[in-house]
C-alpha cells in the first residue's frame, strides 16, 4: 500500500477543504504617509504604487479602503518642519493630527493607528534625543508619550510606537490613562529588528539617520531570545497588541512570538518586501500577485493574526474577487 497524500490535491474543490490557512482581508492594516498641501498624491518611486497623501487626498484613499473591506489604516507623517527634538510631532495641528480628525469625520468606523516616534520628526532622523552621540531612552520616553497623548486626543484608536526604546509602553499606557484616554489602545512595536528592509520607507517618510544607524536601540537580526524577551516585556507593561517586524525574514520569530503571547500578534510586511516584489516583477522576473498572496499567507501560517502591508489593497482586490476560488454554480 501507497499512502497517497496527492488524494487531497487532486481537485480545486477538495484543496478548498482541506486549505488549513485562510487570509482575510480582516487581517490588513493598510500603512498610509500623510503630507501637507492639497491635492497631493505624490508617487514613492522606489514603492510603485504607494502614495504621499496630503490631508483632502487621504479622505478619498481612505473611504476606497474601508469600501474594500480594509479595516485599519496606520499613519506616518511628513513634517513641514524638522528640529532636534521633533516637536511637531505633538502639534495638535501637526499633519498626523488633523489627518486622523479628517478621516474620522468621514470614515468613523476606520480603525485609526499611529506611528509613534520622533525619526520622521527630528532633524538628525534618529527616533529619539541625541546626547552624546546617541540616543538617549529616557530623555525621549516623554516626548513619546506627549506624541501619543496628541494623536489619542485627534481621534486615534491605537498608537503603535515604534521607536524601541526600553519602557516606552509602560510610560505611554500611564499618560494616556492620566489624561483619560483609557480607550486607546497600543499596539507596540515589540519587536524590531535593525533591518536593511527599511530601505524605501526611509525615502517614503524622508527618516533616514544623518549619522550612524539604528543598531543601539533596534534588535540584531541574529537574536531569537531577546525577542521573547522584548514581547514578554511589551505585555508586561500593557500592550494590547504587539508586532515583529520585518516579516518575510522572521517566520519563525512570528511563529515564536505567537506561541507565547495570549495578545494579538501582528507581522509587518515592510517597504523593503515590497520593493523586491514590485521590482522583480517589473522585469518581468516573476508573478507579482501569485508572490504577494503567497508572502501574505506564509505569514498568517507563521501566526501572524494581523498583517501590516503595503499590499492591503492589492491583495483585497484578489481575495474580493474569490482567487483560487472554486466558483459554485447552482446548475
Ligand atoms: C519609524 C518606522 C520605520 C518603519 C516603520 N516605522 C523606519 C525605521 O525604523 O527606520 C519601517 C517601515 C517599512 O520599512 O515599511 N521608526
């Protein structure tokens, strides 16, 4: 006797049942940059189809989203001013601001993120004060919870802070209970890896280091244990949700993190990983959509319950329009 596992591959039907990884376009978070201006919708050109928005524009992005089924967007903001400490980030009409209070009025029900951190803010894009040539956790931790307070008091759902520091959502989960935000919600960078996937968001959001690199606050791509570590400390202190990031490269870290936690666990599927795809298919190298949803479903196998990419709408398009599904007909 053979066993004979190609029994349960052998028609698109019988694959549907016993298909053991289903993504949703539920899971997508949907990361938006927002600039000043009007009318704007500036392409990204090492991101092919990703968009810099100004406020007016990321209304009508936006309500397209949520009319796909999209969920969440996450917003990144481009300055129109930079300084060593990054203040316009807590501006209350700082560009993060007002785009979330003009999406609330027409979208209500979109689940707002914010990045939280100073890089796309300060002048050296480090994501925090500088003291002596390098960046300095504590001086910073209360610059993050003056930005997430601004951003909870705009409107925001969940701030996602993303600047690694140690103790940051401790520090912001007090701030917003103190000024009565009980209800936001933090959804926390737990753990991130100093990643040269960053490369294209780094000319998206204009956050590019003017010296050194990110090597004393992010994590070595090397480590497995510190991210047990960073996510057990993350739930400690509060978050509600919490992400690895990159993705395509950390399967196995989501998978970990995942079998740890008993919050949310969200994947970042980063510029980088976007890049490469758009970019090989442009050559004409591979199949961009058949790439994408693959990528999308590894990292639901791999345990992610909410994916952050660039793709969202990509992909909600396939998944709306029923991809490798078996059509049934009543005849
Ligand atoms: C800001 C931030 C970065 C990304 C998300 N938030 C850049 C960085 O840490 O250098 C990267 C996202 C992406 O590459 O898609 N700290």
């Amino acid at each position: 006797m053979i066993i004979r596992p190609r029994r349960l591959r052998r028609t698109p039907a019988i694959r549907q049942m016993v298909r053991e990884t289903a993504l949703s376009v539920k899971d997508f978070i949907s990361p938006i940059f927002v600039k000043h201006g009007k009318g704007q919708k500036n392409p990204i050109p090492s991101m092919p189809g990703q968009y810099q928005f100004s406020v007016d524009t990321v209304v009508k992005e936006t309500e397209a989203l949520w009319s796909m089924g999209i969920p969440s967007v996450i917003l990144f903001g481009l300055p129109d001013e930079k300084d060593p400490m990054g203040s316009r980030s807590w501006a209350p009409d700082g560009i993060v601001q007002r785009a979330i209070s003009a999406i609330k009025d027409r979208v209500p029900e979109m689940v707002i993120i914010t990045d939280v951190c100073l890089c796309e803010y300060t002048d050296h894009g480090h994501c925090g004060v500088i003291k002596d040539n390098d960046v300095d956790n504590d001086a910073t931790l209360e610059l993050l919870a003056r930005q997430a307070v601004s951003h909870a008091k705009a409107g925001a759902d969940f701030v996602a802070p993303s600047d690694m520091m140690d103790g940051r959502v401790s520090i912001i989960r007090n701030a917003l209970d103190d000024e009565d935000y009980k209800n936001t919600g933090i959804l926390s960078y737990s753990v991130k890896y100093a990643s040269a996937f960053y490369g294209p968001f780094r000319d998206a959001a204009d956050s590019a280091p003017s010296f050194g690199d990110r090597k004393s606050y992010q994590m070595d791509p090397a480590n497995a244990l510190e991210a047990l570590k960073e996510a057990e400390l993350d739930i400690e202190e509060g978050a509600d949700i919490i992400m690895v990031k990159p993705a395509l490269a950390y399967l196995d870290i989501i998978r970990q993190v995942r079998d740890l936690s008993l919050v949310p666990v969200a994947a970042y599927n980063v510029s980088g990983e976007y890049a490469m795809v758009k970019a090989a298919e442009m050559k004409g190298w591979i199949d961009g959509e058949k790439v994408m949803m693959e990528m999308l479903t590894a990292m639901k196998r791999a345990g992610a319950d909410l994916i952050l990419t660039y793709f969202a709408k990509e992909a909600a398009y396939v998944l709306n329009h029923s991809y490798d599904d078996v059509k049934v007909s009543s005849k």
